[in-house]
C-alpha cells in the first residue's frame, strides 16, 4: 500500500508504466521457463532414445561373433569333422552363419553405397516390377549439384511416366531417338546432356562467386549455351573486352566457339589474346580467366 | 516461484546434456567396432559366404526367425546390387570406408573402391566432405582423388585421368570410362570376328586389344594394309575414335599406282568410305580387295 | 500528353495500391528524386494522380513511357489477373538456338504483318523470360492500351503464359508465336491460375518433386523429431506409406500455389438401384471444381491424413504429373477427348 500511494505521487500514468515493465518482465521469464522446460523434455527424450539405441547395439554385438571367435569354430569344425554334431556345435554354426550373413550385409550395402556415389543410376523397382526410378546424377569438377530421377513403365513399350527434368533439356526428343530400343544407350546420352547442363551452370555460378570484381556476366540463357562475359583491360581506361562462348554441343561443358571482342579493335589479334582465345576453348571458363586475372591480362 | 525453478532446470539440462553426450560416444564406438569385425570377417572368409548362405544348420528357436529374416533381407540386397551392377556397367569388388571427421555440420570419408569396368581393372581413393549449410542444404564434395588403371589401354586414357585427379571429377571419370571401354571393347569384338572369318588374311599384331589390324594377301607379299582404330579420351570426357588406313606398297607397285595418284588420295577415299558404310563393311572391303589382286 | 494517354495512367495509377507506388515511380526513373520527393503519398490517391499527370505532362512523357511503368507493375506483381498456358510442339532445328534479340524482332514484325494497328512492347526479366505487353487495334483503331494482354515466354522451353486475351486475337497470338520462336504449331494445355509463379514453377518443375528411390543413408543425419522411443505408434508404418504416397503424388517442400482444379464430367450417371437419372442414356453434365488458396498443399494433406484414399487417384495425381488443372472425364478415361497436358 504504501509503495502504491508512494507511486501516486508520481502520477497515475508513471505507475501504469512501472506495472506495464513489471508485466512485461514476468511474463519474459514465465517464457524463458517454458522454453526450458520443453528443452529439458527434449532432452530427456532424446537420452530415452540413445540408451534404447545402445541397448541394441550391445545385444548385436554379443549375438555376432568377432574374427578370432570365427575362426576357432572353423578350426572346431575342421577338427571334429567326423563327430556327430552336438547341441554345442549346432548353436555355435548357427552363430557362425549369422555373422557371416550381417557381415554380408554390410558389405552389400557399402557397395551399394559405392555404386552411389560413383555417379550410378540407383535403379529402383516400383509397381511390383511393372515400373522402374532411375536417378542421374550430376556433379561437376568435384561438386555433386543436382540428382534427376525419372520413372518409367516398362510393362509393355518402355514409357516415361514421370521426371523432374527440366523442359529446356530435349528429353522427347532424345527419347524419339532410342528409348524403345536401347535404354542404355538412352540413359547415357541424357546423362550428358545433364552434366553438360550443369557443368556449364556451375561455371558461371564460380564466375560470379570468385571472380565477381573482374567478370560480369553480361548475357545467358536458361541452357547456359551462350554466354557473354564482360572483363577489362588492367591498364588505366582499361577497355571493355567482351568474350562470347557459344556451346553448340549440349552434351559438353567446354564451348565450340569462343569470340573476343572490344572496342579497341586490334585487341582481339592480339598473340597475348588468341592465346587466351585457345585457352577458353579448352578449360573451364572460370579455371581459364582466373589464370587470365593471374596473368595480369584482365583486371 | 519462476526464480526457484530455474536453477534446477538449468542443472538438469546440464545434466542430460552430458549423458547425451556420453551415450553419443559409447553408441559411436559400438558401432565402429561392429562395422570393424564384419569387414574383418568378410576379407578373411570372403569366399566361405557363399557356402555359408546356402548351408542350413539347425537353429535354436529364438535365433532362426532372425536368420531367415536376414536372409531374405540379404537376398534382396544382392538382387539390387545385381541390378546396380548390370545398370551401370561397372563391377565393384571391394570397397571400404573410413571416417576421417564427423560432427553435425560435417563429415568426411576416405573411400577406396577397386573393380573394372570390362577389361580395365581401376583402384579408385577419394575423400568424400559433406557440409551442412544454412537452410538445410548439404553441400557434397570431393576433396581429394586418386585413381589407377589397368590395362593395355590405359595409355590412351592416362591423359584424361590425370587431368580429372587434378578437378577432382570423380563421376566424369566413371561416365568416360564406361563409354570408353565400351568403345574398346567394341573394337576387339570387331577385330576378333575378322580374326576368326580369315584367320590366314588378318593378324593382329598388338593382340586382340590393340589397335592395329593388319590385312595382308599372304600370295602378295611385302603390301600390307594396316587398319589403325585408335580411341582417345579428351579432358572433358568425349571419347574420339580416330581410324587410319596405313598402306605398305612394294616399290614397283608403289610407282605404278602413283602415276594414278592412288597413295595420295588414298587416305581421303578411305575415310569417305568409313563415313558411308561404316567400319566393318570398310573392312570387309578392304579383305575383299586384297583377295581379288 | 494526349486525353488517351492520360486516361491508360489514371487506370494504371488506380490500380496500383498506394504503398506500391512510391516503389514502382522510383523504378519507373522518368521522374526526376525532386519530382517524386513532391508528391504527398499520404494524400487522396485521386489528389495523387492529378499532381503525378501534370508532372508527367511537365516531362512531356507518351504513351510509350506510360505502358512501361504498367510492364514494370505487372512483372514485380504477376499475380494480377489470371494466367492461361499453352505450350509450343513440334520444334524445328532453330528452335534450341533462338536468342532473344531475334525473337523479339521476329515477334514484333510477324504481330504488325498480321494485324495492322499493334502496340508491342517487350522486357526481359531478370530470370530469362521475355515479358510481351500487346495494345490491340484493328483496321480503323488506334490500340487500345486499356486493355492489354501480357505474354510471358521463357526462351528454349516450349513454355507461353498469357493473360487478357480475348478470343479475337487469340489466333493471331498464336500465329505469331509460333512463327518467331520456330516451332510447328500450339496447343492450350489447360493449366490456368492467378499466380503465375505457381504455373511456372510446376511446368519447370522448380518444386521438390519425391520419387520412390532408395537413398543410401545420407551421411549426414538430418536432424529427426525427437519422438519418444517408449511411445509406438499403431499404424505408424501406415502413416509413413501415405506420406510418402502423397509426397510421390504432390512434391515435397514449398509446393506451387494452385489455386482451383475443375474437372469437367461427361459421364453416365451411374446409380444403385432402378432410378430414373440412371436410365437416361445421355451424359449426366456436371463440374466438381476444387478452390483453395494453395489446393496443392491442400490435396496433400488430405492424402497423408487419410481422408483421400491411397494410391492417389490419377484423377487428383494428374495435376502434378500432368501440369493442368482443367479435365474432362468422359467414359472412355479422363482426358480421352482433350489433348493431353504438356509432358510426355
């Protein structure tokens, strides 16, 4: 009471504004306490369900057998190769067995892991054999990038029912070509076109990354088959030097043509950048400027 | 009351924060040591699972659902690595994995993977990275490649193998591969099949995976034609067959056809003739012309 | 400034919401930082309008410079109006290669040889796509530039978004596509909608879409839901398979943002029983539309819940797979009279 009359004196919106911070500051912590409570549960969830994990992971170990185990029952067996089998020895071969099998099992599956990741098309049965997924995927001087997956019906003639490829790449009309009658074939030819496609995406990506302060890529399109970079002389008015690749080949990430233009005219006779021209025919364009930009020949 | 509360919240987080960490621990080592006796089982008895798989020894109750489980599981796992094999064209025998770092934002593998695709037997060591960025996205990369291939072909493809260990292109390499022994392989069929129809006309001096044919009329001798069907990788994985027709002429024969031209413009009419009707008819062609003289 | 021109900006004016236009006169750059600082956005729009005319007739702007402050509108905002696709077949030789330059002359001189009195304007847009703003007229009228139709193509897909065309010119259009983006002929493919984001982004499949393969074991564990392992679900494996159905069926993620789906039925009515609708032998003629403000995530949900049956039916499915949201089911199968929607 007597704080209260104190605050009065103060004026009744001053003790409106004490009460509304004292609101505001208890409700702050009533908050605090229930996001540490619903942590404290999480938690205690996730301990639940590590132990639970453990648990199983130490009775497989006891149910398997290590190496040197093994290879005392084969020693075993190999020595009592005429005894009648006895309850011991049943249990032990069966053990025996079970280890190889979850020893098998983990090898296939590091296979399958390895096939993967070597780029494989992971085929997937579907609809109980009348259908198939394949998945290509693309990746590019060391970079995985996307994964396009296509499902097919091979009931009866070979259809692709559905896909995420998107419409620039000619899927039908690669398909027209030889889905029917050589699906590898198909498959391979469309693998290209795909890391073509995003081979060439992925140079222009590292252009604007690395080299944002040298080249400015002044016009693409969404198949990334022409391309004009922008870069300038490093001299004072350094001029504009314009490169133009164009890729005619869908299927590669090098281009087929390579112009260089400026606005000095003699620049592109240049020895310095006919060389530089064979150059982008046969790197990378963002490996090939950089060596450029290193050079000195480009700002 | 809040006040009161939050002391014992906080040491209980603490405390659960430790034994999560703890159990994290103790889950890895279980599972690295499981994961180390079954490779080692594998390598060591490696051709003892066959026996193993198809032997049926009695089981005690409990243990038996679980092996016929396993086994169907295995089954399938082995239809589908099959099926992986045929697809993709490529035979992986071995393969083991290391885990080099792991934490929630990162981790990195050492991967070796040795197998062959038709005849070119390949070791392959890379170094897997996988980074969690922002937005959930996980950035795939390889850090580090290392690639040997075996081969009497794998002169022509050195080239193109050094310049991918360098870009670390791990899945270039593989797609140029399959294509590349497709090609070769190609090449010694179409070989082996004139080897056989005219054992006395063709030889191959290189072998049946080389790159040279030789046709020679053995009642003609000293001119010789030499079919060589070289096939090459560039860096960026386009495989380029390159045939040439090498002509060996004895020195009359050599001036009479000169007079006509023939040496000279023999190279140009071979690869026209390639174009329109294609590599073996070419050579059976060729055998046909050698006949008749 | 003419009464015409004057009258396509006071449209323009109105339909642009005040908070916009500040943003969209900056953007616009014809008017000078002093002219634009003048004007009062606090004050009634139709104060507003006037002050910006008489600016503009200061600046001797025309009709050319009015329209591109509309195109500038209508791109930052292309949920104005609704959307109708149509997809370009049979591509000649030319077609892979087309760059814009030639598209947009090809365009320009086939549109003006088919129609004589035609406004054209084009802007390409940040992510590739060329934006078409077209004022109609005809022999003896000047276009009219109150009601433009919009064309939104993105080169190299056989892709074209079209939005205020009146059945009059649709030919002519379409006419004049075909001819400048090199292909054979054009076809509706019955997908329309108010945002054209959504349209585009599930014909280019810019939506996660889930296919049925077997991942190995990413090696980074994404975070899971901490769900507790003393708690089982019952028919947790059930739920699982329908999520996973409806995933396969409508993507995963952010989906694009569809507004109806309209099925059009041409079908017997099929009744238990000896009543009379059943004995008629014409169609029974009815539409089942489904609106929703994102039907997609809609349908999904109904899926995974299980207040749709699964597999999902090709009829729901078909929207995805086929990128259309107008059907007409007959009795010989959905879609069996129409052409087809736009994949293979």
């Amino acid at each position: 009471m007597e704080d209260a009359r104190e605050c009065l004196r103060d004026g009744v919106l001053n003790h409106l504004n004490v009460l509304e911070i004292e609101a505001l500051e208890l409700s702050r912590q009533q908050q605090l306490c229930l996001q540490q409570q619903s942590r404290v549960d999480d938690l205690r969830i996730m301990v639940d369900k590590l132990r639970a994990q453990k648990d199983q992971l130490k009775a497989r170990a006891k149910t398997t057998m290590s190496l040197q185990q093994l290879k005392a029952v084969v020693h075993q067996r190999n020595e009592e190769f005429n005894d009648d089998i006895s309850e011991e020895g049943c249990s032990m071969t069966a053990k025996s067995q079970l280890s190889f099998l979850m020893a098998r099992k983990t090898q296939v599956k590091d296979l399958l892991q390895a096939h993967h990741l070597i780029g494989g098309y992971d085929v997937t049965e579907t609809c109980r054999g009348k259908g198939v997924c394949i998945s290509i995927a693309t990746a590019f001087e060391g970079f995985y990038l996307e994964t396009y997956n296509l499902e097919l019906d091979v009931s009866r003639a070979i259809q692709i029912c559905r896909h995420n490829i998107p419409p620039f790449i000619p899927l039908e009309k690669l398909a027209q070509v030889n889905l029917q009658t050589d699906l590898m074939g198909f498959l391979s030819t469309l693998s290209h076109h795909l890391n073509g496609f995003a081979g060439r995406r992925q140079q222009i990506r590292l252009i604007q990354e690395v080299l944002r302060d040298s080249v400015e890529v002044m016009e693409s399109n969404v198949l990334f088959n022409t391309i004009v970079l922008m870069c300038a002389d490093p001299e004072e008015n350094g001029r504009a030097v314009l490169c133009t690749l164009e890729y005619s080949d869908l299927s590669r990430y090098l281009p087929t043509k390579v112009t260089i233009e400026s606005e000095d005219k003699a620049l592109p006779s240049t020895p310095q950048w006919k060389e530089s021209q064979s150059l982008l025919l046969q790197t990378p364009a963002h490996t090939a400027l950089k060596a450029l930009k290193m050079k000195g020949q480009i700002a | 009351m809040a006040e009161n509360q939050t002391p014992t919240l906080q040491t209980m987080e603490r405390v659960y924060e430790a034994e999560i960490k703890l159990l994290q621990e103790e889950i890895a080592m279980l599972q690295n040591q499981q994961e180390n006796n079954e490779r080692e089982v594998i390598s060591h008895f490696g051709e003892h699972t066959q026996r193993a798989l198809t032997s049926q020894p009695d089981f005690q109750r409990g243990t038996k659902d679980t092996a016929m489980n396993l086994k169907m599981e295995l089954e399938k796992l082995e239809e589908d690595l099959a099926r992986q094999t045929k697809m993709n064209g490529i035979v992986l025998n071995e393969c083991e994995v290391n885990t080099l770092e792991k934490s929630k934002t990162k981790i990195v593998q050492q991967h070796r993977v040795s197998g062959n695709c038709i005849f070119l037997d390949f070791q392959v060591e890379f170094q897997l990275t996988e980074i969690l960025e922002e937005e959930a996205t996980i950035v795939r990369s390889i850090t580090d490649l290392n690639i040997v291939v075996d081969g009497c072909e794998f002169i022509d493809i050195s080239a193109f193998v050094s310049g991918v260990e360098e870009t670390k292109s791990l899945l270039l390499f593989f797609r140029a591969l399959r294509a590349f022994s497709e090609r070769c392989e190609h090449r010694n069929r179409t070989f082996a099949h004139f080897k056989e129809k005219y054992p006395e006309l063709v030889r191959l001096p290189e072998g049946c995976r080389g790159e040279v044919m030789v046709i020679q009329n053995p009642k003609i001798p000293g001119c010789t034609l030499s079919f060589v069907w070289n096939i090459t990788v560039t860096k960026d994985g386009v495989i380029i067959p390159k045939i040439d027709l090498l002509t060996k002429l004895p020195e009359q024969a050599a001036l009479a056809l000169d007079q006509r031209m023939v040496a000279e413009n023999g190279p140009q009419s071979f690869q026209s003739l390639l174009r329109i009707l294609g590599v073996e008819a070419t050579i059976e062609a060729l055998i046909a012309a050698v006949c008749v003289e | 400034m003419d009464d015409s021109t004057k009258q396509v900006l006071r449209q323009i004016i109105r339909r642009i919401p005040l908070n916009k236009l500040q943003n969209m006169l900056s953007k616009w750059e014809h008017l000078s930082k002093k002219q634009l600082r003048s004007l009062e956005f606090t004050q009634p729009k139709w104060l507003l309008c006037d002050n910006l005319l008489s600016i503009c007739e200061e600046n001797d702007l025309s009709m050319k410079h009015v329209t591109e402050l509309e195109i500038i509108y209508r791109i930052d905002h292309p949920a104005q109006g609704s959307w109708n696709v149509c997809q370009l077949i049979d591509p000649e030789e030319e077609a892979v290669t087309a760059d814009l330059l030639h598209f947009k002359q090809l365009f320009k001189a086939h549109l003006r040889g088919l129609i004589s009195h035609v406004s054209v304007k084009t802007k390409k847009h940040e992510d590739g796509a060329i934006w078409i703003r077209i004022a109609w007229g005809d022999n003896f009228t000047q276009p009219n530039h109150l009601k433009p139709t919009y064309v939104v193509h993105h080169l190299q897909t056989p892709y074209v978004f079209v939005s205020g065309l009146t059945m009059k010119h649709k030919p002519l259009l379409h006419q004049a596509l075909v001819l400048s983006a090199h292909y054979g002929g054009i076809k509706d493919v019955h997908l329309s909608g108010r945002c054209l984001t959504a349209l585009r982004d599930l014909l280019m499949r810019q939506y996660k879409q889930v296919f049925p393969v077997k991942h190995p074991r990413l090696l980074l564990e994404r975070s899971p839901l901490p769900s507790n392992p003393n708690i089982q679900m019952e028919h947790a494996k059930h739920a699982e398979n329908r999520l996973q159905m409806a995933a396969e069926a409508f993507g995963e993620g952010i989906l694009p943002k569809l507004e109806t789906a309209v099925y059009k039925l041409e079908t017997r009515f099929r009744e238990n029983g000896n009543g009379m609708l059943g004995r008629r032998e014409e169609p029974f003629r009815g539409v089942v539309k489904f609106a929703s403000s994102n039907l997609l995530e809609s349908l999904k949900y109904c899926v995974s819940s299980g207040m749709a049956s699964a597999p999902v039916t090709p009829l729901l499915s078909s929207i995805t797979q086929k990128g259309r949201n107008y059907f007409v089911i007959t009795d010989k199968g959905p879609g069996a009279s129409h052409t087809p929607g736009p994949n293979i």
